[in-house]
C-alpha cells in the first residue's frame, strides 16, 4: 500500500522540481522591473494610449524574450556560478539538475516564441528591439564584458536598457528621440545600481575572477564612481521636463526621488561598506520605478486635461 502510494508522490514531486528550475532559469525578479520600463514606455508615446490587447501580449512577449536571455546568461556562466557562494551555487545547472544543453534550447526557445508573438500579434520593430536586447544581454555582456573588463556593466548596461525601447516600439510602431532618451535614462542608471551590489558581493566576483569595479578598483573607487554616475543620472532624468516631454509631476518626482538617490550615494561615499550599498541598491530599484511610472502618469493626465 505504501509503494503505490509513494510513486505518485515521487512523479508529482520531480514535476515540481521541473517546473521551480524552469521558472529560476528565468530570474524571475529581475524581470519585473525590465518589465515595468518596457509596459510603462507604452504610454508615453506619440500615439497615445496603447489597447489593453497590446500591452498584454507585449508584456507576455517580453517576459519570454528576458527569460531566455537569462537562460542563455546561466548556461554560460555554469562554470563560474559554482564559484560564487550559495546565491548561485544551487541554480538549476550547477546543483545538476539542468544541463547546460538544456538550458540553451530552453532559452533559445523561449526567445523564438517571443520574437513570433511580437512579430505577428504586436509589430516588427518591437521583435527586432526584443531581439536586439537578447543578443546584446547574451553576447556583448555575457559573452564578451562580463569576464574581460572591469567596465562590463557600463558598456553592458545598453541590454538592461532595451526593454522601454521594445515597448514604445510596440506602441507606435518607431523609435524616436524620447525612446533613445529612456534608453540613455537606464545606461547612466545601470552603474551605480550594480556596482552597489558588486560592492555587496565582492568576494563572490573575486573568487569567480570577475573583474567588476570593486574587485579590480577597490570600493573607495567605485563609491566615487557611483557618486559621480548618480549626478549625471539625474542631470539625465531632468532633461525629460527641459524638452517638454514631461510636466510638473514628473518634475517633483524626479527631483524628490533624486535627491534621496544622490544622499544615499553620498552616504557610501562617506562609508563605504555593505550596509550602505545594500541602501542604495534597494533604493535604486525604486527609483527607476518611480522615475518611469512618474513619466507615464504626467503623460496620461496630461493628455486628459
């Protein structure tokens, strides 16, 4: 009676297994604020609001492209993850329950369907943007930066930064000045944003010989290196209201949240030690949040009023 009961339980318990690799493959976390960028980058452009139908299935789109291209990043880096404590060591690949082949065809699996859905159900320009975005996060960061020079994330930080391209392509069918302005908007913001958790995670970089700032540099260094990208970040955010694509509450957002993200810079610059990176790197998830969902509101009401 025990047995029979047992092998079910095994068989649900290994589709379970299955189906948690699956989804940790993806990075599921680090896909929702790429998420946020592209859907609210939908509402900003020139052709008003976006049909619920559109950002539906650009969203589910761009999940599927991120998730494979994050795929693809774990494959890659199977021989390094083992190196880098227990933050990566018990992934899918390294703990031995996925193959590193495996998880190749499911990323470039996932990346196809997403490419099609936006091809077909939403417009080119958003597929070849989505596609844009895998091969510079798949192969100029992860392939070619990330092991072989200390500015990895600077020049690496353009994949982070595609995702509100994808969506005001999908939205208007074209890029334009604004979209290369979100684009620019992310690329400042990437920097300080990791090198805080870089600076959190040293040792891990260290032991996997990859030279991001704080290993090659130091965290004097990059703590002035993150104060002095913070500035120009925010003199970037301004620049919004300058040209007139955005209004006044875009403006107060931006300067508030601003000004508390440049304190806490300058509060690492002063103490440069884990607690502080760890303050400014929670905080600079919300900024890029606010910053974006600030965009997309003023943009709304202002249309309205």
């Amino acid at each position: 009676m025990n047995q029979t009961v047992a092998v079910p339980v095994q068989r649900t318990s290994r589709i379970a297994q299955v189906v948690r690799d699956a989804i940790a493959l993806t990075k599921p976390r680090v896909i929702s604020l790429l998420l946020l960028t592209m859907v609210m980058a939908m509402f900003i452009t020139p052709a008003g609001l976006p049909s619920s139908r559109v950002v539906l299935i650009a969203t589910v789109a761009g999940f599927l492209m991120a998730a494979g291209a994050n795929a693809v990043n774990m494959a890659y880096d199977a021989d390094i993850d083992p190196l880098m404590g227990a933050r990566t060591r018990m992934r899918p690949i390294p703990s031995g329950r996925v193959s590193v082949r495996t998880a190749y065809i499911y990323g470039f699996s996932l990346a196809a369907v997403s490419f099609v859905m936006f091809a077909s159900l939403v417009n080119l320009a958003a597929a070849l943007w989505a596609v844009v975005g895998f091969v510079y996060y798949t192969l100029i960061y992860t392939r070619w930066l990330k092991r072989r020079t200390s500015q990895n994330i600077v020049i690496g930080g353009g994949a982070g930064a595609i995702p509100p391209m994808i969506g005001y392509a999908a939205a208007c069918g074209y890029v334009d000045v604004t979209a290369l302005m979100l684009f620019a908007l992310i690329f400042l913001w990437t920097p300080p944003h990791f090198w805080a958790l870089a600076i959190m995670i040293k040792k891990d970089y260290a032991n996997a010989r990859v030279p991001m700032l704080p290993v090659v540099s130091g965290d004097t260094e990059t703590s002035r290196q993150i104060w002095l990208y913070s500035w120009v970040m925010i003199a970037m955010s301004l620049v919004f209201v300058v040209i007139g694509v955005s209004g006044w509450i875009y403006l107060l957002i931006a300067v508030a949240a601003g000004a508390l993200f440049v304190t806490r810079a300058w509060q690492l610059r002063k103490i440069t030690d884990i607690p502080h990176a760890l303050a400014l790197y929670k905080f600079s998830l919300l900024y890029l949040a606010l910053l974006f969902a600030g965009l997309a509101v003023d943009k709304i009401i202002l249309r309205t009023i």
